[in-house]
C-alpha cells in the first residue's frame, strides 16, 4: 500500500509593480497534488498573469519538512534559494524576467517530501 503526501495547491498572492505592492488574485498552483511520502519529487508551480500588469517577480514559501529543494534553470530570472540557520531551503524567489499580461509560465523545482503522510500547504506571491 503506498502512503502519500497531499500537496495544498492554492496560494497567497500579491505582486510588485513600479515598486508598490499590489494585492493579486492569481491562481498560483503547484502540482503534482499527492507524492510518495520521502520520495523526490518534481514540482511545477503554474503562474498565469490575470491583473493589467506583468509579473516580473515571484517568491515560493517551501513549507517545514520539505528538503533538497533545488530549483531548476529559467532562462531570463535570477533564482535565489533561502536558506534557515540549518542549511534548509525556506524560499525560492524568482527575480528579473517578466511575464506578459494575460500569459502564464511554469516554474520547476525537486525537493523530496516528508517521511511521514501530511499535507503541504504553498504560499506563493506574485
């Protein structure tokens, strides 16, 4: 019997434009939705634009008990992963490229999941 990990995929938005936040309501998801507890996993963050101004940043909160996150090459953005006082992953930021009004992208990372069944709940902002 396979044990999984349910992945919570909606998000918390807010997007920086002309240097003044902006609340967002996008619909940032990360997928897949179930993964094999302590397995590595690759993830796909889905980041479509809904307001009148392109996303030219994006920050992902790495929920507690996720490890070896290593984000993959986006050709155009500046990846910054941050890290806590113990070397784990806490965010991934996502500088420097812009994604037009009414376009989305994909943004990928693997990280392997907890030991243990449990939901992950992503915070995203845009």
């Amino acid at each position: 019997m396979k044990i999984y990990v349910k992945i919570a995929g909606m998000f918390a938005s807010a997007v920086l434009c002309f240097g003044m936040a902006h609340v967002a309501s996008a619909h940032v998801i990360v997928h897949p939705s179930e993964a094999g507890v302590a397995s590595y996993q690759t993830f796909d963050m889905s980041v479509p634009v809904e307001k009148d101004f392109p996303t030219v940043a994006l920050k992902l909160l790495i929920p507690d008990g996720v490890t070896n996150i290593s984000p993959t090459v986006k050709p155009g953005w500046t990846i910054d992963v941050k890290k806590d006082e113990n070397g784990n992953a806490t965010e991934i930021d996502w500088t420097g490229g812009s994604i037009p009004v009414g376009e989305r992208d994909d943004f990928t990372f693997s990280g392997k999941v907890p030991a243990a069944a449990t939901t992950l709940a992503w915070k995203a902002y845009q």
